[in-house]
C-alpha cells in the first residue's frame, strides 16, 4: 500500500482508489506522486490486459461482446490490484 511522503500515514486500499487520479493524500491534504520505480511497474500491469486479450483471441476468436466483458473484468480487477504497486513520492519523478 503506498504511504505519504509527507506525513508517513499509509493509505488503504479504499482511499488509494478513491485518490489514484489526483493522489492527493487523505492525512495531510499534501498533492503527492507516483515514484518512477512504481510508475514502471504500473505500466507493466497496463500492458496484461491487451496481452490476456490478444492470447485468449488467439485460441477462442472471441466475440466482441465477449472480448468487452473479458476487457472490463481485466480493468476492474487491474483498478483492485494498482494501489499494491503504488508508491508515492514528494516531487513529480521521471524514468531515469
Ligand atoms: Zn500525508
């Protein structure tokens, strides 16, 4: 779970969720960042879904209606899974 920078409080899985587009932090009102090392990791975790997808196209050619359901379970459970790999930072951090 990713914990302030600022105030040291970790967040949980509810407030991660409700903060992950603005990650402002719920304890101390501080606007923090997402750490390069987790922004990484995070655009891994994007990556899953198209390739789930793809691969399952490949065995099944899925319908498109089956393809959307199967597109937005991944993204939900993609959503549940990302403020395990969120980590936050005081300063906006780029890719070394
Ligand atoms: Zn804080």
């Amino acid at each position: 779970m990713p914990t302030c920078q600022n105030c040291q409080q970790t967040w949980t899985w509810f407030q991660s969720v409700k903060n992950m587009f603005r990650l402002k932090c719920p304890y101390c009102g501080m606007k923090q960042y997402q750490s390069a090392n987790s922004k990484k990791k995070t655009s891994i975790l994007s990556i899953i879904p198209i390739a789930i997808i793809f691969l399952v196209n490949v065995f099944s050619s899925l319908t498109l209606g089956a393809g959307a359901i199967l597109l937005i379970a991944l993204l939900v459970a993609m959503f549940g899974f990302y403020p395990f790999l969120l980590q936050l930072s005081n300063e906006e951090e780029f890719y070394p």
